[in-house]
C-alpha cells in the first residue's frame, strides 16, 4: 500500500527543492515518498509558470446516492427517535430515499453521521410485589 498523495505544502516543498537543483532522489527521501512521486510532480508543473503547484485531480468513485440535505433529515430523525430503523425511514421518506438501498441508509447513519448502532438494556418488568412496596413507599 502506498501512502496518501503529497499535500500542497509537501508539493511546493518539492518544487523549490527540484529548482534549487536537489536532485530526485534527495527529494523523495527528504520527503518520505517515492521518486515516482516526485517524478509526477515534476511532469505536472513543467506546463504550470514559474511557482504554480498542480492541483490535485478529481478522484474516482461512485457518486453519493444522498444529499447532505437527506442526511440531514435522517439524523434529525434518528436524534429524535434512535430506536428508528433504517427501513422505517425509508417507508417514512419514499421520495428521498427511493433510489436508496436500505445498506446505503445503515451506512450513511453509522459511518458518515457518526451514529453508531446499539441496542436497548433489557430490564425486567415490574412485578406485582414492586408496584405494591413502590406504592407504599410514596
């Protein structure tokens, strides 16, 4: 696995370095990456004038199925119910989540919103003998 790509600071970094006339190699061990990196970075600012950094390109993946919007609405939803299941909001909002696989919404609450699953305690119900020494108590 390699690492994540290089920041704008560790890219201008570079890019003085490279010009100050360091050589590739120095670089990428100055910077911990690999010469291929550095190497890239060099291929993309030739085009560039003097001093400007490449951007970063748009990354890949799929494109989000919910809106922040809808993810707004389900954690108001869940805040204010969190015994709410994720397929009882999607009966709840069949126009937002229609195109929406119930794993998306189960996702969306635990990973994106920070809305972890639990289940509630059992607790033993009360019995005639409680209700009656409760009672006397008050």
């Amino acid at each position: 696995m390699g690492r994540n790509k290089l920041t704008l600071h560790e890219k201008a970094r570079a890019l003085t370095q490279l010009e100050l006339g360091m050589s590739v190699i120095r670089v990428a061990s100055d910077l911990k990456v690999s010469r291929q990196a550095i190497y890239n970075l060099k291929h993309a600012a030739a085009p560039l004038p003097p001093g400007a950094i490449p951007k970063r390109k748009v990354g890949s993946g799929a494109v989000r199925k919910t809106s922040i919007r809808t993810d707004n609405i389900l954690k108001r939803e869940v805040m204010s119910d969190p015994a709410v299941t994720a397929s009882t909001l999607k009966k709840k909002y069949p126009d937002l989540l229609k195109h929406v696989a119930m794993r998306t919404v189960q996702h969306h609450l635990q990973k994106d919103l920070g809305l972890p699953t639990r289940r509630a305690a059992k607790k033993p119900l009360l019995t005639e003998a409680m209700k009656k020494r409760r009672i006397n108590f008050c």
